[in-house]
C-alpha cells in the first residue's frame, strides 16, 4: 500500500514559512524618520614644503618648525627625504595618530588653534626656507531637515 502524504499540511507549512518571512521583513523594515541628522567636523590646515630643486643634495633631513606667535609654542617635525625624491609636503597641524606628528619638546602635539604662526625648514642646521600663515577659527552650521 502506498504512503500518500495529504496536501493540507504542506499548504500550512508554506503559508507559516510566508508569514514569518513577511513578519522579518515587518521588523527589518527602516523606521520613519522625524528629521535629518547631521553630524560635522572642520579642521584648518596648512600644507608647508620644500624641494631641493635641483637635487644637490642626494638623500636629507627637512626638520619644520612652527612657531605659534600668540603662544609662543615651538613644534617640530622632521622628515627624512630619500633620493631620487627632491622634496616634500607635510601638514601642519598633523594627527598624533600618525607616526611623526607636529609636537612640542616635550611630546605635545599641535592642535588647529586659530592665530598666526611663522615657520621654517631648515636642512643640515640651516633654514632654507621660511614663510607665515594664519590659522582662521572654523564655524560650523547644522541645519536640520524636517521630513
């Protein structure tokens, strides 16, 4: 005698395995939301180098020093410049994250604190180049957008 398996349970399984899909997807389904929200950050910067143009010097040391006018805080960083490279660009103020990083005598990074700074590069002990900036402070705007 044959086994025949009635078609009743089966419909109910599919029809079970249908809802609880359609009541995942309920729950997963992104909420409404009331308002747009932002988030910001703004960091000045400057971007200082130095190039030795005409490649003279094979492989060096470019040692910048950022002086803060209003503080009178000196920061250093130096980098080495490896030939056939002639030069290089850094950024003042650099993250602590990094492996050099603009900081203090005593360890202190510099931060973006708005005002005027001189600075200079200078190669084996003497400047080579020099300049000014002024840091302006950043202002942020959040606008919230209503739905």
């Amino acid at each position: 005698m044959p086994n025949s398996t009635p078609a009743f349970p089966s419909s109910l399984a599919h029809a079970c395995r249908v809802a609880g899909l359609l009541l995942v997807l309920f729950f997963l389904a992104p909420k409404a939301s009331h308002a747009q929200t932002w988030l910001v950050s703004t960091d000045p910067y400057v971007k200082l180098g130095v190039v030795d143009k005409f490649g003279q010097l094979g492989t060096y040391t470019a040692k910048f020093v950022v002086v803060n006018q209003t503080t009178g805080k000196e920061y250093i960083l130096s980098k080495q410049v490896d030939s056939p490279q002639k030069g290089i660009d850094v950024v003042f103020p650099s993250e602590p994250s990094e492996a050099q990083y603009f900081a203090t005598s005593t360890g202190e990074a510099a931060k973006a604190t708005p005002g005027k700074y001189v600075w200079e590069c200078q190669v084996a002990g003497k400047r080579v180049v020099s300049g000014r900036f002024t840091l302006a402070p950043a202002a942020n705007d959040v606008t919230v957008i209503e739905r």
